[in-house]
C-alpha cells in the first residue's frame, strides 16, 4: 500500500486562505487467491468514479457513495464470482477502509464526528460516524428481501464491517424504515458518503488532532 500527500490550496470546505492540509489520497493492490484489487481513494475529490467489478450493484453503490460524498474512487477487482459475491464484496471494504485510514494520516484539524439521515423516497437511513482509530460497527437494518437481482442483502453488512474495521472508525449505520431493498441500501450509501465527507473535512477552528488525547 502506498500513501500519496502533496500540498494542494484546493481544499475544499475551507477558503483558500485557511488551507493547511495536504491533498489526501492513498491506494492499494491486493492480490489473494480469492481476489485481485487495485484501489485508489481520494478523500478530496469531486464526486468522480470509475468503477469495474464484476458485483454490478455493489458498483452501483460505490458510485452512489463517491458522488454524494465528493470523493475520487477509482477500483478495479477481479474475484471469485463462480463461488459468490462474497470475497468481493468484502476485500473492496478491506481495501477502501484501508485507503481511507492511509489518506487521512495524523488527521489534523478534521471535524472527526458526523451524522447523516437521507431519504430515499420512502426509507430513511441514518449513518454516524467518529474517525477515533477504535474500529466499531453498529448495524440496525431489515430488509423486506434477502436478494436485490443476484446480490444479497447480507453482503452490506459485510462491506461496512470490514470497511468500518480496516478505517478503524467508529460506525453506526441504522435503516429507520423503508419497503423497497434497493431504497434502502441506496439510502445507506448516500449517507455514508455525505458522514465520510464532513466527519473527513477540515474544520480551520481545530489546531491539531479534534481530541483530548492529543493523538487520533
């Protein structure tokens, strides 16, 4: 895995004059016998993706997440398939949570906490997040299907608990309600992105890490 930081005035979410932060991206190859990834993340990005695997709703949800959180998220993976979705599915998370933890360094100045609702017409997903570097994962959803086309539903949970473990965030992902499958998981991804995006945003009030510790 190798992290790239270079200095960059276009900070976005904090006026020029006030920039101190590097632009942050990081990317991975992992090659297993299950699966092969190359991953590369940009925390501030503009909303811009370029997604090939071969789980074409995971990289619906992908593309769902970058747009709404403004990030750059450019994956290609191959896996398993003829088995299931699950390698996958679950080693994108290892690798975005991976790249995330990586982009973000020391995580000075950072706003750390975040919570999201967003509506997909009638389901309501809620996403809370603390960049605290002690992995945790909450997960309240049940879904009226256990299958979205050939995806399966339980394969959500998965991702966020991988992604969750390998950011070593703290995140809590609750589906209020909803009667559509594909609402409701579109509502988790849109959340996501926007939480990621302002807890990862460069608040100029903080000086150093947002933490009593003095180290996040």
């Amino acid at each position: 895995m190798q992290g790239r930081y270079k200095y960059d005035l276009r900070k976005k979410g904090t006026p020029v004059a006030e920039q101190q932060q590097a632009t942050r991206s990081a990317n991975i190859a992992r090659k297993t016998n299950e699966t092969d990834i190359q991953l590369n993340f940009n925390v501030d990005g503009s909303g811009v993706s370029e997604i090939e695997t071969d789980v074409p709703f995971l990289n619906h949800m992908l593309d769902l997440f970058t747009k709404h959180g403004q990030f750059d998220l450019q994956v290609k993976a191959i896996g398993d398939i003829d088995i299931d979705d699950h390698h996958t599915v679950e080693d994108i998370g290892i690798c975005l949570g991976s790249t995330l933890r990586d982009a973000l360094g020391d995580k000075k100045g950072i706003k750390r906490y975040a919570n999201v609702f967003i509506p997909m017409d009638e389901a309501l997903a809620q996403v809370v997040i603390d960049i605290s570097n002690r992995p945790h994962f909450e997960y309240r959803a049940q879904y009226p299907s256990t299958q979205v086309g050939s995806f399966s539903t339980e394969m959500v949970h998965e991702f966020l608990w991988k992604f969750a473990l390998e950011a070593r965030i703290t995140l809590h992902v609750i589906v209020h309600y909803g009667q559509n499958t594909h609402h409701m998981i579109e509502a988790i991804f849109k959340a996501l992105g926007r939480a990621l995006d302002e807890a990862t945003s460069i608040d100029p009030r903080v000086k150093g890490v947002p933490s009593t510790k003095g180290v996040l």
